[in-house]
C-alpha cells in the first residue's frame, strides 16, 4: 500500500510545490506510481505538471465536498509522467464548505483509501498556511517533507510547522511522522545558507536530507512551461538534484535484501 507524504511548509516561498512536482517526477521517472495531490488553491502543481488549471472540468474541491469520486477526479499528466488530483480556486470554496461537516478534517484520507494500493508513494502539495486543506493533509499523510531555504526566518517559522504536526499528530492521525527536512534554494555563495544548514543537521540529524537543492535558473524556468525539469532540461542541476532526491529517498524506504538460507549438502542415510 502506498506510502502518503504532505509535503509543507507555512512559509511560502521556500520551493514547496517546485519539490512536489519535481520529486513526484523524479520518482516516476525510477518507475515509481506515483500521484500528486494539488491541494493549494493556487493550482500551481497543477500548472507545472503539465494540466491546464482552468480547463479541468473536476478538482479536489468536488472531492472533498462530495461532488465526485476519487477515480472521477484523477487525471495523467503525460508530460510529468505521473497520475494528477489537480486543484484551482474552487479549493477556496472547499475550506469554507468543509467547515460545516462533522468529518471535514478526515475528507481527504478517506478518499484516498480507495487508491492508495495502486500506487508507490501519492504526494501531496499543500497551501502555504495551516487551513482545513492543510489539516485534511496533515490527517491523510504518513509522513511530512518539509522543503525549507536556509534563511534565518524560516527557522523561525519551522518551529510552528513542527508544533502544528505535533498537535495533528496527537489529535488527529497517531501515524504522523516527520519524513525529513529537505534544503531548498541553496547558494553556496551565501554564508547564512551554509549557517543554517549547518543547524539544521546540529538539531535534525538525520532527519535532514543530504540532497541539497540549488538556486537554478532552469528550475525557475520550467513552471512557466508547465513543465517538470526533468522534462524541460534533464542535464540541469535542478534535475539532477531532485534525481538525487528521489534516489535518496528509495534508498531510505528500500529494506535490505534478506539474506539467503546457507545451501548444506544433504546426504541419505
């Protein structure tokens, strides 16, 4: 049964959807099913994956609220190389409607359970606050990617992401963990980056990824493109970090190869 990642960050800015789409990609590209979840009203992962957000004709706003089932809003993104839940604005509306719904915190884990055996690893992308979206997430996930650019405010702000998932964790969902923390935007140029990282593995061990993705312009460039980067350009070290990523990541899930029973010579008696 797939495993399920929110990837989040209350912070904006710090590559949170750029990592959604690219590792999502990364993974499918180790041949890996994998299916991203658009859960930000922005429809940005959506756009990057290749899917028109405007002419999707249902998102996860009609899932959420109960307008639709989950196989009747999923849709492949050929050009990413991975099945889509995509979003836009109508998200915003879900947040006001789930509101008034005794389960609105569970909506999307029991969607998701219907699918979950057909897939590798199902990412979700979430808004860039702690919402009722947020929150459905949070309650769905196993584990949380938390993309953070080595700045001092988004230290700052990491403490009140890992309090939020403390709190889901014991009201909410018991199997909540932090997955890893992974450096987004790095310039190596920058004395602060290298500080900040420096403290994040001092704190998190190894909860930090060793993959550190770099500031890229072709990276900046593929969303405009609704592209993945790996699909706009392999040979980029935008793609070859998020290649890392997911190499890095199977390589943390993959159990060891058991060892094989010694063969003895048997000899009749």
């Amino acid at each position: 049964m797939g495993k399920i990642l929110a990837v989040t960050n209350q912070k904006g800015g710090v590559g949170k959807t750029t990592t959604s789409v690219n590792f999502a990609a990364s993974l499918a590209e180790n041949g890996r099913r994998v299916l991203l979840v658009d859960l930000d009203a922005q429809g940005n992962a959506t756009m990057g994956s290749g899917v028109d957000k405007h002419g999707v004709v249902k998102t996860g706003y009609d899932l959420l609220v109960g307008h639709a089932d989950i196989r009747d809003v999923i849709t492949y993104a050929p050009e990413a190389g991975y099945d889509l839940l995509p979003g836009n604005s109508d998200l915003t509306a879900a947040e006001v409607e789930l509101m008034q719904r005794d389960d609105r915190e569970r909506r999307l884990r029991s969607a998701l359970v219907y699918v979950q055996k057909e897939y590798d690893l199902i990412i979700i992308d979430c808004p860039p606050s702690l919402s009722m979206l947020t929150v459905n997430a949070l309650a769905a996930a196993h584990g949380v990617l938390i993309p953070i650019q080595c700045e001092y405010y988004a230290l700052e702000g990491l403490s009140a992401l890992l309090e939020t998932v403390e709190q889901v964790r014991a009201a909410i969902n018991t199997e909540l963990e932090i997955e890893g923390l992974l450096r987004t935007m790095y310039d190596a140029r920058n004395n602060l980056s290298g500080d900040v990282s420096a403290q994040l593995q001092e704190h998190f061990g190894d909860k930090v990824y060793r993959t550190i993705i770099p500031r890229n312009v072709r990276l900046a460039e593929a969303p405009s493109h609704g592209l993945p980067v790996l699909s706009y350009d392999k040979n980029s070290s935008g793609a070859a970090a998020y290649l890392a990523l997911a190499g890095e990541y199977l390589q943390r899930h993959t159990a060891p190869a058991q060892p094989q029973p010694e063969l003895t010579e048997h000899t009749g008696t």
